[in-house]
C-alpha cells in the first residue's frame, strides 16, 4: 500500500505534465532567467531591499569556440568585438523540475528498472515542455543609469507580464513577477523572461538596487521569439543608515533585528535588518526623511528610547551611537538525539532546592539550539520534555542574574513508535501536497476556475 501510495502521484504527475506543466512553471517559477554574457540572471524572486548585496557583478566571458575552416587562411583576421548576446539557457526551469522529480523517484520504494523506466518518461514529457517554453521566450536587454548617466551596476532587472484580453491571467498579474537579470559593471542587462504562450503581451520592468530607490516602471510590448533591446531605466540614489547593536557590556550582539519606521511613528513603511556576527546592519533602498529605529531580540530588552536619526541621499548614515540591550537571564542550550535533530516547541520542568517546582518554554531552532528566558536565579535543576521523545535527565545548573549560562548539550532519546508515527506523517503530507498541486494544474486545462 505504502508503495502504490508513493508511485500513484508520479505516475499522475507525468501524465498531466506537458498539458498543465507549462503554466505551472510560468506562474509557479517557469520565469527563471538565463544567463548572458552582459548580466548574470537570477533565480529567485525579487531582492529585499534591506538585505540585497550591492557588490557589483563582473560578466563572464561565453566560450565560443570557433570550428576550424576546412580551407584555413595563413592570416586570419581577429574576430570583430561583438554586442553581449543571451547564451543558451544551463540550467532551465525544466531541468530543476528534473531534478526534483529524480529526487522523488530516488526516495521511493521502486525498484531501479521501474526508476529508470519513469526517468526515461520524464525526460521525454519534460524535453516537449522545455520546447515550448523555448519557443515562448522573450529575450529583453538595456542599460540601467543614475539621473547623471553613470551606470549602476549590481542592480536586479524585474519583469512583470499580463497578456491584453486575458482576463484569466490578468488577475495572475502578480504571480508574474521575476527577476530577469542583474546588471553588469557598465550597467548593461540581458535576460530572458518565459510568456505563458506565444501571443504578443505587455512587460512591465523595474530596477532595484541597495543604495538607490526602484526605478519609474517602463512598458514594452514585446513578441516572444522577438528580442527587445535598448531598454532604459533610470534609478535614484537613495538613503540608508548603518549602526552596531551591544549588550551593556558592549559585547556585540548577533541576531537583533532593527526596524526602521518612516515618519517617525508606528504605521509608517517598515524595513528591516539583522545584525551580523559584528552586532552591525545597514539598511538601504531609503527615501531621505526622519526615521525611528525599533530593536527586538530573543534573550534581552528592547532600549528605553528608541533611536531616532535624519538621513539624506548619499552614504548610508551612521548612528552617533551604539544601539544598546539589556541582557535577561536566560540559558542557552542545544537538543541532541542519535535518531534525528530535535527542534520546535518544547518545555522544561525547574526544580529548586526547596522541593518547588515551576515551569518555562523554549523553541528550538533547526539545528536543536535554544534560548530560555527568566529560569530561577539560583542553583537548580532542570528536565526538558519535547513531543516524541523521552524526558531529559535531571540537569544541574548554577543561574546568575542578568547571565547568558550555557548549559551545553542536553540529549534526549525518541520514542520509537512516536518515531515511526512522524515519518508516516512526513510521507502522507508529501503525497497530500503534490496531489493538490496537480489539482490546480492539470484537470480541466491551467485556466479552469479553482472551486
């Protein structure tokens, strides 16, 4: 049963492929650009303006190599300097749903005929997938420029379809949206974005960038198989602001998220930063204008007052002062287990030498670490209990006041029924979620009503 429950959705998936696949991968992640000799394309979605690196991006030579004349002249002539073009797509949108779907038939029961057999299916669906996208490709280039002329280099091209008279897609507006291309040193771009069909549509692009303010949208209409070239956008310099989070110690604290509030109140547009090993961030893509600064972390307490600071176009600038917490006692510690990692919600049980007991909470991150707040300050000891494993052993611990105490590893063991309980689970939810992906993609055509 376990394994027809398993193979069941493969087979599903490969029939409904090349008819409900193409629009799966144009909403769904289709859009992923190819890589140019004048821009590196990108694979994600559009950057956050508070985290994108702005360091720029050198291009990358194509490898060309050029087939010997069957008659070879004695001399021949350089090859004239040619405009970047867009090379031939390495790793396409179809390639990584390859790859998935290998991942899948590796984790399953069959045997490895019947894995070679459905791999030689896939790549045959998959091979009339990648042709039709091929075919609607659209390969758009240009420059990105500050209001001086110079070039901005670093910055993420974003391209945004809708196709007149559909009204289907047209509310789909949204799930469009890619990044297409970075620019180069000299601010020059090439990316090719993938149309839902070979109809004439409309693409709206945009640059963003750390250090300047998203460019004005500009509009082409555009026929897939066509290029599109000379495309202009022009980007603004904007503001940022930059700054080190401490303890009362001065001690650099890593983690502390910053929030930047516009006009100076709540309910203005919010960016954010995390604060590197350094206890530094720096937040960009800011208009100039008066900000306050919000900082929270896990194990301390917020500043009295919040910062606040005046920034102009330019540099980002740089707080007068470090930002500084408080340290609340808490103890640090790290789950272990020989079967698996432990993480996610768990509580702890704090005996004192009284006899009394009370109780804490803690979550522990994906690789079992964990901060608990405000145990009892004093010489205890203390039991972890987590979902499907057994209780830790009693831990004695010295808690001091206003004290980070790390208490290092505490082991805990599964219990093995609820063990192979969680594995069914983790199976059952993976077919649950690929059978609802090939419902909103393959029955009825991609432009059925979802009920």
């Amino acid at each position: 049963m376990k394994r027809s429950m398993l193979v069941l959705p493969l087979l599903v998936l490969l029939t409904g492929l090349v008819f409900g696949g193409g629009f799966f991968l144009i909403y769904g992640g289709a859009n992923a650009p190819a890589p140019t000799v004048a821009a590196r394309a990108l694979d994600a979605e559009p950057l956050d303006s508070s985290t994108h690196t702005n360091a720029p991006l050198e291009a990358t030579p194509a490898e060309s190599p050029t087939p010997e004349p069957a008659n070879p002249a004695p001399e021949p002539k350089p090859e004239p300097k040619q405009e970047p073009t867009t090379q031939p797509v390495a790793d396409s949108p179809v390639e990584a749903m390859k790859t998935k779907l290998e991942k899948a038939l590796d984790a399953s029961n069959l045997s490895e005929a019947d894995k070679e057999a459905r791999i030689r299916d896939i790549a045959k669906a998959l091979a009339q997938l990648e042709e039709n996208l091929t075919k609607n490709a659209v390969t758009v280039s240009g420059r990105v420029i500050d209001p001086a002329g110079q070039p901005v280099a670093g910055a993420s091209v974003i391209a945004n379809s809708q196709i007149a008279g559909d009204e289907a897609i047209g509310r789909r507006k949204a799930a469009s949206q890619r990044s297409i291309a970075v620019t180069d040193a000299e601010g020059n771009f090439s990316g090719t974005y993938y149309a839902p069909s070979d109809a004439a549509l409309s693409l709206d692009l945009y640059a963003q960038h750390k250090l300047f303010l998203p460019s004005e949208r500009e509009t082409i209409d555009v026929t897939p198989g066509t290029p599109y070239e000379g495309v202009a956008l022009v980007m603004k310099q904007a503001a940022g602001i930059t700054g080190r989070v401490v303890d009362q110690d001065f001690n650099a604290i890593e983690g502390a998220r910053v929030m930047i509030l516009s006009g100076g109140k709540w309910g203005g547009r919010a960016l954010s930063a995390m604060t590197d090993a350094g206890g530094d961030f720096t937040v960009g893509g800011m208009t100039p204008g008066d900000y306050t600064l919000s900082v929270t972390c896990i194990g301390y307490t917020p500043p009295k007052d919040s910062p606040k600071v005046s920034i102009t176009a330019g540099e980002p600038t740089r707080l007068s002062a470090d930002i500084v917490m408080t340290r609340v006692t808490s103890l640090e510690l790290k789950l272990v287990c020989a079967e698996q990692t432990p993480s996610g919600y768990f509580t702890v049980t704090f005996y004192s030498a009284d006899g009394k007991s009370r109780g804490g909470t803690g979550i522990a991150d994906k690789d079992g670490k964990a901060l608990i707040q405000n145990p009892p300050e004093d010489t205890i000891e203390l039991v972890v209990s987590l979902r499907g494993y057994n209780d830790s052993e009693r831990i004695r611990v010295s808690v001091y006041k206003g004290a980070h105490t790390d208490i290092g590893e505490v082991t805990l063991t599964a219990v093995e029924e609820q063990a192979r309980a969680t594995e069914e689970d983790k199976r059952t939810e993976e077919i649950r979620k690929l059978r609802e992906k090939l419902k909103s993609t393959v029955p009825g055509g991609p432009n059925e009503p979802r009920k």
